[in-house]
C-alpha cells in the first residue's frame, strides 16, 4: 500500500501547494523522512512530500471516496467524488494517487 507521493507527485504539489503543507520530504530523493521540524524549514535541495493524511487534510471538502472490488483481480480501485463540485477522480490502485489527482483538479478549479 502507498503512504505517501512519490517524488514526481512530490514535485507537482509543491508546484500549487503551501511546502508548510506536506509532512514529510525528500532529502535524498529515494525514500522521504517526516519533516519533525517545520520551524528549520528545508534545504534547497529537498523536496516537501505529503502523506496521506496530509493529502486528506487539504481536500477540506465534503467529498466520498469509492473503493470498488474487481472480482477476478480480487484487487481494490479507489476514486474521490467532491458531489457538491461535480468532481470526480478517475480510478486507482491506491487512495494517494486519486488525492493527488483531486487536488490538482480543485487547484484548476480555483477551489483550494
């Protein structure tokens, strides 16, 4: 199960998000650290990441998550559906993936 963005998402979100924002960061760019010190704020070189609970937290809508089960796979797909908006994420493997993507749809929208 994915936790956290990945460094591509990583570098988008810090694009359109507050860094104070994310939870964590990249330091090396293999695995992120929690960011236990906000008030030292990050070197040049590090890159904020956000975990899932992070991801959620900024999506302060009222919004549902769908996990749907495909029998043969025995696998989950999740997408995020902000009813009041009308906008809906397309499905996934993991929550992460459709947060990443709902988010850069309420930031398009200018509802962030």
């Amino acid at each position: 199960m994915k936790f956290y963005t990945n460094l591509e998402q990583s570098r988008k979100l810090a694009e359109i998000l507050p860094v104070e924002s994310a939870d964590m960061f990249f330091a090396d760019g293999e695995r992120p650290a929690i960011w236990n010190n906000k008030d030292a704020g990050l070197d040049d070189e590090d890159i904020p990441c956000w975990s899932l609970a992070a991801l959620m937290n900024i999506m302060r809508l009222d919004y549902y998550i769908v996990r749907t089960l495909d029998i043969l796979t025995s696998s989950f797909t999740y997408s995020i559906h902000a009813g009041y908006f009308d906008i809906e994420t397309g499905e996934y493997e993991n929550l992460v993936d459709a947060c990443v993507e709902m988010i850069s749809k309420l930031h398009e929208q200018k509802l962030l």
